[in-house]
C-alpha cells in the first residue's frame, strides 16, 4: 500500500503548490476551446449538410423535370403521327427515326465493357380500326404480319390492357396514356445465379412499356380508329439508373449495396425505375398486377423475389418511404432519412414530376424521383470540415500540455532536493520502527540524539516490550475460546439432531406465550410449512382450535409441575387423536414453557379395529348358533303354509294372506343365511392374481345400471401391479357391496370414481362418489353388524366385506362429508 513519507509529504506539497495554477489554467483554457470547437463545428456542420440536402434536392428536381418534359416530347410525337397518314410505310419510318441513346455495360465479352447504343423510342407502333382490330402493327422498327383484336383486352400484350376502350372514349385530340405495363420479374430470373444485378450476365431484365393513345375521329366525330405510341421503358430507366450523389455523379450503374442510387414512382406509389428490377411494378402470368411487398408477404415469395415495391406500403422499411409518396402526391419535395430493404442507412431526396398528360391530369402528377446518399457519404464535407478544426485545436492543446510537462518536470527536481535534505535524518528511525511493525519486537532501536526524535525512540522501545507481554497473553486466551467453542457447537449440533428427529413435535414459548422454537415433527404434524413462528401460539394454532382450547386449559394450570390432555377431533372426513404436554422451561416457568404434541391417531385406530375385529368375532359366534336354530323352525313353517295354501284353493283371502307369510319367512330365510355368511369363516382357495382384472370385470357387470342411475364412471389403474394372493368371487363380493352402496348414495347420478394403484408393498383400491354423503357418527358405525341407513336393509353388507379384507390380511377405512360423497380405501399386501 502506497504510504506518503515525509520526504513525499514536502515533496508533493511543494510541486502541487507550482504546478496547480498552470494546471488549472490550462484545463479552464481547454474548456473554453471546446466550447469554441463544439460551436464552429455545429455551425459548419449544419450549414454544409443543408447545403449538401438542398444541392440534392435540386438534382432531383431538375431530373423531375426532365422526365416530364421527355413525357410531354411524347404526346407531342403522337400528335404529329396523327397528321400523317395511316400508311404502314410512313408508320415504320416514323419509328425508326425516333432513337435514342442508351447506356449500358456488355457483361458478355472479355473484358467487360461500356456502350452507347441509339435504341428506338417506341418498341410498337400501331393503329387500331374502330372495331379494334390492329390495322398496322410497327414492332421494333418492323412491320408485323401478326395483327390482334385488341378490343379484347386478353389480345393485348399483356393480357389485360384496355389502351384501346380508354382512348376510344376520349373526344379529338385527348391522349390517354397508362402506368408502366410489363412482365414482372423476380429476383431468381433477374439473378439468374449471379450476387448483384450489375453482375447478372444471364439475367432477365425488365421489358415494359408505357402506352400513348389517341383517337382519331372524322368531322362529325365519328371513330375512325386509335393510334398508340408504346414508349420502351428502358428510356424512362435512363433518367435514374446512371444517377449518383457521389463525386463521380453519373455511373454506368449504381452500387444498390451503398444506398447511392436514384430510382422513380408513379403516382399510385409504385416504383418504375430502380437497379433491382423485381422492386418495379408488373403483371404475372394472367395479367394482374403483382401485390406489393408489404409485412404479410409469404417468406417464401420474398426469398424468390416476388416483391415489387409501392412506398405507400413501405412504412415496415422505413416510416419515411410513405411521408415521400405522399409529399409527391402533393405536389412538394424535399429531404428524408430512410434506411432500405438492405439495411444501407442513407438521404433520400424527393421531387415531383409534374405532368398532365391522359389520366395523370387530375392531379398533375405522373410520380416522383429519388435520389439517395449513404449518410457517411452525405456527411462527407461536413466530416471533413469537423476534422480540419478538430485538427487545429487538438495542435493548440498539445504544445500548451508540453509546456505544462516541462515546468512540472523542473518544480518536481527541485522540490526533490529541498524535501530530501528534511527527511534523512528520520530515515533511522523509520527502518526501526518498520523491523517492530513485522513482528520483531525484540528489536532495539539506537537513540542517537536527545531531542524529540530520540524521545520518540525510547517511547517505540517501551511500547514494543509491552506489546510482546500482551501478545503472549493473547495467545493463551484464544486457545481456550477455540477448545469452549468446539465443546459448545458439538453439544449444539447434538441437540438439534435429537430435536429435529424425534416423532414428537415440539415447541417453546416464552413468558408471553411467543414462539421461540419449532421442530421438523410439529410443522409436518400441524402443516405448518412455510409458517412464520415469531408468532404468539394462539396465532400458530387458528386452524387447530380444539388443540388451541386444550393448550389454553394447560396454561391456566401453571401449578401443576406438568399436565398432559388428550384431543380428538375432525379434519377432512378423517378422526385424528393428539396428546397434548406441557412442562417449564426453566425454574417456575420464568423462562416459558414446553409444549410436545403427540399423534395417536394410528394407535387409536389400530386400537378400535382389535376392539371391532372381538366384537364382530363373538357375534359371529352367537349370529350362527342363532341361525341354525332358527333355520329348521323357519323350514317346517315354510311347508306347513305351503300344504295348507294348496289346500285353501277356493278362499282366495285366505291363499293372501299365507301367500303374505310365505314372504316373510323368505325374508327371514335370506336374514338368516346373510348371517350365516356374515359369522362364516370362508376356506375358498386364495391364487396369486392380477386384482385389477377383477375390478375391471366387477365395473363390467355393473355398466349398464350405471348407465341408467346417469352415473359416470372414472376407472384408473396402473399398469404393473404388485401380485397378490386371493380368492376372486370374496373380492368382488367385498366389491361390489361398497359399489352397490355408491350407486345406492346417488340416486340422481353423480361421478364413480375408481382406482386400482400399488402402494406401501401392496395394492390399493379407491373408491369415491359424489353421493350424500355421512356425518361423523354415522361414519363411526358403518361397519358395525345391522347398522344400516336404507330402508329395508339387512345391515350385514359393510360387516361382511370388512371381514373379507380382513381374512386376506388386508384393511378398510372410509372417509365422508355430508353433501360431498364418500371414499373408501382398501389395502392388500402383496404376496412374498
């Protein structure tokens, strides 16, 4: 760590003290020269980007009206062909007299080349009767023998053309003249294989034509036919496709990577001219015109290139295409930012081409150029001019620093000198006291001098003897806290492994009844996971308000040196039995209490099912002595009443009432024998079996009477089941009384639930309705002998399917809720 010495402390003072006004002098210098700086370059940068945007404003004005008048050169050479007459030699003439030069690049020789080529205006000429048929027909400079009805706007070149209707019903002298027709082309043709357009030797290029049309009429206005002037489009591509806003100012063709070309719209947005000739506006294969590219355009018709372009609905590219398209409808200009569809960030300047020719007239507006600059280009005399004054002021600034630098380097020698003839004489000490900061307090240092300094040296001794004493004695004590720390986490952790491990749960509580602790085994116990304990025990315990009422009773009994209470209560359908326990925390419950909580459900219920299982066996005992000796009575009874019912064949009201008696012995017959089978311990032959197949046959059975109580029926099960020894037609008898009561509970249908699933080395079997229901003690007694809740029920059917399970080691337990149905759960262990 870096340390300021005397020798440092003067030497630093004394070249602060020189340097720091020249240093601040210079930054406050600096400051004021930026600011300077920051204004020229604002201002110099402005102005030469407006005069940059205003310069290629102007460019794109002229070149809009350029294209106008080129328009208007048009009509005025249709007119003139008006006046000739309709001779297919003077036609043919006329077309070839009209050229005009083009310029392109040859990609298909070795080098490449550029050309100048005259091309003619017009790539057809032609006349049309009245009646629509072509009469001459000029097609690039020659007479064509292939005449057309182009009434029929299938005929025309394009299969969808009505040049011919539109200029028929135009009076003498009117022009009709029509948006860019043509082919459209996609980007695979276009292409063909090659990166850029510039490069495609194979290329498809776009052909399109733009058609000048006008009637010709006698002097009572009679239509004697049309004549139309098709303008090749390749000359309406010259006025942009050389076009760039760099130095060079015209090139054979424009990078499109760059964003420094030019191209033009018409006046419905779409574009006409442009380097990629899949963005110009055409037809398909039938005629109509192709969509434009927008948001919803297939990826798979972009990735062909199938996407002409209409700044209209351009605004996903760049929000500015459509602000253009619209400024040019109405008739302005000017200078946007834009990024195109390759990403190039460029200026883009617009201008309106007026024109008022055919349909065009009603807004005077045929379309619109654009030029645009890549913005780095753009900016270029701007940039230019920024650096040429950053440059200057940079210079200034570093000659004022350099002379800075030097002054500081001479204050700096020069404090040196003074500062280092101070210190040495504390050198001595410093090394010293630097061997006793290691550790080396037995190290002396010489006293040299009797002033303060040597005073001091005497006092380092004294201190460091000292030192060495109480670091001894240091020593000592830490040892002993690390042997009692050792000793205490040890007992910690014992003791917290014995609470949170034991099964009883436990709590504590203060003074004022707050709880300070709560293990593992309580939270489970009373699901209080996720429970903040820094509460007061009443809070803890809302939701177990039985066990809060008994833990109330046990503090009111502070006296007795412990107390313990046993609590049974309800919760979900089930009967739970906790035993409450509390002991002093400390002497006289000054510092709180012990609170166990027990659970005993599982002995209470182990408890009650040995007392049931002795009660069920003695009166199975005492219910067959009973049967038997009922039975034989009951049989002799039967016959006598049989023979003196034949015998009453005339007395008809006599045969009813034995007829009545009959009936009762039968019921008491059938009582008889469901207590045989109740009492009977039943030896069937127990096989090892899939249990779920014996379910599956028990729902089967009962399918259809399910169907009619409008009962459904939800059978899951898993697929590998555990294997168990029983005997079937005991298990679909238990079965099928627990289904018969379900279906009994639910006598305006409801849902039958049952589940066949392995569990804790065995098989479990649900099942659950959305019947009536039993309240609490019901629920106690439903598998005590001749309890019953139907209407003429024996009692029996629950008694007898409890000792089934019980005969296959098996249990039963049932859970209910008055209105919300019942569940019965029965437990098979799984054969060894």
């Amino acid at each position: 760590m870096f340390r300021l010495n005397l020798h440092r402390k003067v030497l630093i003072a004394f070249w602060v003290l020189s340097i720091l006004p020249l240093v601040l002098l210079a930054l406050n210098s600096s400051h004021s020269l930026r600011l300077v700086e920051k204004l020229l370059l604002e201002g110099a940068t402005r102005a030469l980007n407006e005069q940059a945007a205003e310069a290629l404003e102007v460019r794109a004005e002229l070149v809009a009206r350029e294209v106008g008048d080129f328009l208007r050169s048009a009509e005025e050479d249709l007119r003139a062909l008006s006046l000739l007459p309709v001779d297919a030699g003077m036609y043919r003439d006329f077309a070839r007299s009209h050229r005009r030069q083009i310029w392109y690049r040859r990609l298909d020789v070795e080098p490449a080349r550029d050309v100048l080529e005259d091309l003619l205006l017009y790539s057809e000429v032609t006349f049309i009767n009245a009646d629509g048929h072509e009469r001459i027909r000029i097609v690039n400079g020659d007479l064509s023998m292939e005449l057309r009805d182009v009434s029929r706007p299938e005929n025309t070149t394009y299969r969808s053309e009505d040049y011919f209707q539109r200029a028929a019903e135009l009076p003498a002298g009117r022009i009709y003249v029509s948006h860019v027709t043509g082919w459209h082309v996609d980007k695979v043709e276009a292409l063909a294989g090659a990166e850029r357009p510039e490069e495609a030797v194979n290329g498809r290029p776009f052909r399109g034509v733009i058609r000048f049309a006008t009637p010709v009429r006698d002097v009572e206005g009679r239509l004697k036919g049309v004549i139309v002037l098709s303008l090749d489009h390749r000359h309406l591509m010259e006025f942009t496709q050389h076009i760039t806003p760099t130095r060079e100012r015209y090139v054979v063709y424009p990078s499109y990577d760059s964003g420094n070309y030019a191209f033009m719209f018409d006046d419905e947005g779409w574009i006409i001219t442009h380097p990629k000739p899949w963005d110009i506006r055409g037809l398909d294969s039938n005629g109509q015109l192709v969509p434009p590219y927008t948001e919803q355009t297939s990826p798979e018709l972009v990735a062909r290139g199938v996407i002409p372009f209409n700044l209209l609905y351009a605004g996903f590219v760049h929000p500015n295409y459509p602000v253009a398209a619209r400024q040019v409808q109405a008739g302005k200009s000017g200078v946007v930012d834009v990024t195109n569809v390759g990403g190039s960030q460029k200026i883009m300047a617009y201008a309106p081409i007026f024109y008022e020719g055919g349909a065009y007239g009603r807004k005077g507006i045929f379309g619109g150029i654009t030029i645009g600059a890549e913005v780095k280009n753009f900016h270029q005399p701007a940039l230019q001019a920024a650096s040429l004054i950053q440059k200057q002021f940079t210079s200034f600034m570093t000659q004022s620093w350099f002379l800075i630098t030097l002054t500081g380097l001479a204050v700096f020698v020069a404090a040196y000198q003074l500062s280092r003839g101070i210190a040495l004489p504390l050198q001595d000490l410093i090394r010293g006291t630097r061997e006793m900061a290691r550790g080396n307090l037995s190290t002396s240092i010489a006293v040299s001098s009797e002033d303060e300094i040597g005073q001091l040296t005497r006092s380092f001794n004294t201190m460091a003897a000292e030192l060495q004493t109480r670091r001894e004695r240091l020593l000592r004590t830490l040892e002993d806290l690390r042997r009692s720390r050792k000793e205490i986490l040890s007992e910690r952790n014992f003791k917290e492994t014995v609470f949170e491990n034991i099964e009883t749960g436990i709590l504590t509580l203060t003074t004022e009844g707050q709880i300070s602790s709560l293990n593992g085994p309580a939270r489970k116990m009373l699901e209080l996971e996720g429970v903040d304990q820094s509460v007061h025990w009443q809070q803890l315990l809302a939701a177990w308000p039985e066990l809060a009422e008994s833990l109330g009773r046990g503090l009111k009994e502070e006296q007795l040196p412990r107390w313990s209470e046993y609590v049974t209560l309800e919760r979900e359908g089930r009967v739970l039995t906790f035993r409450l326990a509390l002991f002093p925390l400390g002497h006289r419950h000054l510092s709180g209490h012990i609170v166990t909580i027990e659970d005993l459900t599982e002995r209470v219920q182990m408890r009650q099912r040995m007392e049931r299982m002795e009660r069920l066996a003695s009166l199975g005992r005492l219910s067959a002595g009973l049967a038997h000796e009922v039975r034989n009575p009951l049989t002799g009874i039967s016959l006598l009443l049989d023979e003196l019912h034949d015998r009453l064949l005339h007395q008809q009201n006599d045969q009813e009432l034995i007829r009545r008696a009959l009936q009762e012995i039968e019921r008491l017959e059938g009582l008889v024998g469901s207590l045989l089978s109740f009492s009977t311990v039943t030896r069937g032959e127990k096989k090892p079996g899939d249990l779920s197949r014996v379910v599956e046959e028990l729902l089967l059975l009962v399918g259809k009477q399910l169907e009619k109580q409008g009962i459904k029926l939800v059978f899951d099960r898993e697929q590998k089941l555990p294997t168990i020894r029983f005997d079937a037609n005991r298990i679909k008898q238990a079965l099928l009384n627990l289904v018969t009561n379900a279906m009994d509970s639910m006598p305006d249908g409801g849902t039958l639930h049952v589940g066949v699933a392995s569990c804790d080395d065995g098989v479990l079997v649900t099942i659950r309705d959305t019947g009536i229901g039993m309240d609490s003690d019901r629920l106690e007694m439903i598998f005590e002998p001749f309890y019953t809740s139907k209407e003429g029920g024996t009692g029996l059917g629950l008694a007898i399917t409890h000792n089934i399970i019980s005969e296959h080691g098996g249990r039963i337990d049932a859970e209910s809720r008055v209105g919300q149905g019942s569940l019965f759960r029965i437990w098979l262990p799984a054969s060894g």
